[in-house]
C-alpha cells in the first residue's frame, strides 16, 4: 500500500486561487453594506448595474435615482453607489437602493465634520415645532436646528435667512435615532470671541464688580449680567457660607449684587466670581451658639417647604416646616410669617465640617401632647367637642389644646353596630371620654366614651356554655331572630338553623315580638366578646335529661313547641291515673 505525503497537484493549486479569487470578489457583498456597481443599460423606467460577484444584475427605478444629483449626468459605464438590501428576494432578485446610499454616505460626512469639530454648509428649508430643518448642502442630509440656537438673541422674523447658504455646527449626531441637531448661534458667538476676549482683559483678581444683575440660574450656580458686556457665573458654593440647595433660595431675576473676581481664565474666556468672599466667615461666630437655647432670628426668604432665616448676617439656615408646629401636618410658612419678621427659634444642630445649623420654631412652643399626658394622664375623664367627623372615627378638641383625639367607632359603644351609632353624632357635640392612649412620637391621642360606662358583657361574667338564659325576642326576619337576655343591655342573634332540631318548627315566624323564650349558651368567650345563643340546644339538653328529670314550666322557661321531655311527662302522669 503506497503512503502519498502530499495531495497538492497542480490542479488543486489552480482550484485554490480560483476560490480565493472568487471570495475576494464577494468579501464586501454583505446585506447592509454599501457598494459600487457598473451602469451597463439605461431605460425610460430602470437604470440596470453590474456588480462582480453578484449572481443577477440589480435594477434601479428611475424615479428613485431622479431624486439624487447623479441623475443629471448618469451615462453607461459611470459606477454608482447602492445600498445592498437583498442578496436574493423571494424571486431570486438582488435588492440595491442608491437613495439609501446617499443617505448613508451623507451620514459618514456628517460623523467626520462631527469628530473634527467643523462647520457645515447648510441652508434653512423650512419651519417646523421647535425650530426649523436645516438641509446639508454637501449630502442633502436634513437636520434639525432648534429656535434657541438660529441666533444669538430672540428673532421674530427668519425669513431673512430661508434658503441662504450659511455655516452651521453640529452640537448633536444620534446615530441609532439617525438625528443630527445643529446651531447657527454657535457660529455667531464665535464671531464675538475676539470682541469677549478684549472685555475679559479689563478684569483681573481681587476685582470688586459692582451692581451686577441675577440673569438667571440653575442648580450648580447663578448667572449675572456684567455691564450688558459680560454674563459671569457665580458657583453655588461661592455664593454663601451657609448651605443652600439651590441659588433661587437666595436671588431673585434682576436684584443687583457687588462680585468679587476670584479667577480670570483668557482661555475659555471666563471670569469666576464670588459673593460670600465679599464679607468674612460668619461661622467663625458659630461657637457664640448653644444647642437647644433659643435665638431670635430673621426671615428672609419664603418658600413651599419652609422659610431661610438668619442668625446674624451672613448666616442663614433654613427654618423646615415640618419644624413650624406641633399639631399641623402640612403648615405653610407663608400663612405664619413674612419676609422680615423676627421669630424665636431653638437651635437643634451644628455641624462645623458640613457648616450646617438646624433650627426649629416649634420648640419654643410647649408640646400639647407633653402637656396633655401632664394635665390628662391615661385613665382621665374629660370632656371633648366633635371637631372633625370621618366614615370612622370622631376628632375631639381637648380643653384649649390644638390637637384633636381620636373617638373609633367601636370605642362609641358596647353595642353591635357602631358605625349606626356614629350618625347620631354632629360637629359640635360634647362628649364625656376616658383617655385610652397618648403617643407623643406619633403625635396621636386616642379616647373612648363607652369606657366611661359599664360593660354589659359583664352580665355573662358567671355564664358558661350550656347554661340556659331567659330572652326576649326584639325582631324577626327569614334569617333568625333578634333577641336580648333579660337583664342585659346586649342584642343577640339566633339564628333560623339554631331555632330547633325539626327542620318544620325552625320557623322565625312563629314567634312574635316582645315574647319571652328560652336558649342555652352555645358558644361564650370573655375576651373576644363573643357570645351564640340557641334554641336548639336547649332542646337538645333537655332530651338528654327527659328520661330522668323534666324541667319545671315556670313562665318563660317553656320551649316553644312540643319536646321530648313534655310527651314522656304527659306519658307518665296517665300512667299515674290509672
């Protein structure tokens, strides 16, 4: 058996380069991509191309090559840009795009303008919300230019500049959107970079620029108005000692203020300044303060969540409205005070390294919850008004105090339906209540007005299950009967399952109102205030006890209708007879 050490002949050599030939011709023939192909025939309707590597010739509308320049000067032979869409279609066809082409080659001139930082040739074709449409003059791309940046100030009218050739920058290129955002400002202003840089040379640091005027802000500084010649920014850190969240705690649009340059940056062309470098440190004065000791103090500035303050000039804190009150729960410092009054205030934290102080108005006042745990400790009966009503519950107003305690509905009465009980009552009503509870750090106090009196659940304190209990029917219905114990302020209810072992006698309407009956106790439980009565029960006692002993019919001890110990007692006293 012969063993060959190679298989390469010169045939497989030639097949080899072939291939590699072939797959070069083809490496770029990826959906997506875009390619070169050859115009071999052009007709009214289709420009045909070829492409080497391709199976089939792809076909061009006419129409669509009509909306791009090439079409003016298109002849046979020219090589044309196309998008390859499909390889092969359903039909076996290849799908090209020259439009699409374009577009994609217009985006890469975009992204290389983008990268260097340069201008583009564009010109205003249209108005649209926001701003206007801005069309490549290179590519035909469209872009967007918003109404903030097509000048340098305020325009009303544009139509100056429709249709002009001008130079654009690109400030925005969102290639997954296929957006592009461009400014006509940015080249305008830099226009003026030459004029700026003179102005910034007239300042230099340790400058005190006076009567500056608050052009606006944001949340990392505030913007001033230098002699309508220079707009300069003013950190947020440089504009007080003490701690603010944000510069329109402090300014308002168009107050003057005196700046002190701290640096000068010819370079970007820009000029930092401070406000607080302009007097000393107020909290090197801080030590003069102690903790819990009240201070009077100054508002300055009022605001939805609470009210700036100044201990001395040039240190404010900020005055919370959760600290405003004891008893409100969203109080509004603009109802309280106004800009310039004094209020007293206890100081409630100082941190030196994060040049914080804390302070509260509410501690100057006496803690109503505090004061009514003193005056009406738990256990206390006083006297409340119907303040508030809800679905639930009753608000009283204790004594002079601004708070309200909360009455519960099932604190109302012993009774079964509390929530029918709660309608009797009106806003204005006084009420006797015992004081139940006092949570000063939840600032709740709860009173009940059925702890005033007696528990009539006490009348089954000897009870127990199986004890039989002389009722009066109340009511009746389809479900049951309505019945109260004599002696006891409590309704019950039996119901029609529980009124006797022979389904026919459980009937509620075989009884009338205000009729006296016996029940046993079926269920009792002290804790959960839970009683069931039932007749049929008792009837079934009573069986278990016929043979040997039969109840006495003393009146409202009777059942109501024929049971087994009354037929074995009428048997007996025949065989008496006789």
């Amino acid at each position: 058996m012969e063993i060959y050490n190679s298989l390469e002949t010169p045939a497989s050599k030639e097949f080899q380069e072939l291939l590699n030939s072939q797959i070069s011709k083809t490496k770029n023939l990826t959906e997506g991509n875009v390619i070169e192909g050859k115009v071999t025939k052009i007709t009214e309707k289709f420009i045909f191309l070829f492409i080497e590597g391709l199976k089939s010739e792809p076909v061009l509308d006419i129409n669509e090559v009509k909306g791009i320049k090439i079409y003016e000067n298109i002849k046979i032979g020219d090589k044309i840009s196309v998008l390859l869409e499909r390889i092969e279609d359903r039909n076996g066809e290849v799908v090209v795009s020259a439009s699409k082409a374009e577009k994609i080659k217009g985006w890469f001139e975009l992204e290389k303008a983008y990268e260097k930082n340069e201008p583009i040739m564009g010109k205003i074709t249209s108005k649209c919300k926001g701003g206007v449409i801005v069309e490549h003059l290179e590519t035909g791309s469209l872009m967007f230019c918003p109404g903030s940046q097509i000048a340098d100030k305020p325009l009303k009218d544009i139509s100056h500049l429709m249709n002009e050739p001008q130079k654009f920058a690109l400030i925005k290129l969102d290639k997954i959107r296929g957006n592009a955002c461009v400014s006509r400002r940015q080249i305008i202003s830099s226009s003026k970079k030459e004029d700026k840089a003179k102005i910034i040379e007239k300042y230099k640091v340790g400058d005190v620029i006076k009567n500056a005027v608050v052009k606006g802000y944001s949340s990392f500084g505030c913007f001033f108005d230098v002699n309508s010649e220079l707009d300069v920014l003013v950190h947020l850190q440089e504009i007080s000692y003490s701690r603010i969240n944000h510069p329109d705690e402090i300014f308002n649009i168009g107050e003057k203020h005196d700046l002190l340059v701290i640096s000068v940056d010819k370079e970007k062309l820009q000029v930092g300044c401070s406000i607080k470098q302009l007097s000393p440190d107020p909290f090197e004065h801080i030590s003069n303060y102690e903790l819990s000791k009240p201070y009077k103090v100054k508002v300055v500035k009022i605001m939805d969540f609470g009210a700036f303050c100044e201990l001395e000039p040039g240190l404010s804190t900020l005055l919370h409205s959760s600290e405003l009150s004891w008893t409100k729960k969203n109080p509004s410092a603009k109802k309280m005070f106004k800009v310039g009054d004094e209020i007293q205030c206890v100081i409630t934290e100082i941190d030196k390294e994060k040049r914080r102080v804390a302070i509260s108005h509410r501690l100057t006042i006496e803690n109503p919850y505090e004061l009514m745990e003193k005056k009406y400790p738990i256990g206390t009966e006083v006297e409340g008004v119907v303040n508030t009503i809800s679905e639930y519950a009753l608000y009283l107003k204790i004594d002079n105090l601004e708070i309200d305690a909360f009455l519960h509905c099932n604190d109302l009465t012993y009774g079964n339906a509390p929530e029918e009980e709660l309608k009797k009552y009106k806003k204005g009503d006084k009420l006797k209540v015992k004081v139940l509870e006092i949570k000063k750090d939840q600032q709740k106090i709860r009173v009940g007005l059925r702890q005033t009196k007696s528990d009539p659940f006490g009348w089954f304190k000897n009870k127990k299950v199986n004890d039989t209990v002389t009722v009066k029917i109340v009511n009746s219905d389809t479900k049951g009967l309505v019945v109260r114990p004599e002696g006891c302020e409590l309704d019950f209810v039996i119901k029609k399952s529980q009124i006797a072992i022979n389904s026919a006698d459980a009937r509620p309407s075989r009884f009338v109102g205000s009729e006296r009956i016996d029940a046993a106790i079926s269920e009792l439980d002290l804790n959960k205030r839970k009683v069931s009565l039932s007749i049929k029960l008792l009837e079934e006692l009573k069986n278990k006890e016929a043979v040997s002993k039969f109840s006495s019919p003393l009146s409202g001890k009777n059942l109501p209708f024929s049971s087994l110990s009354d037929k074995l007692e009428k048997k007996q006293k025949k065989e008496e007879k006789k």
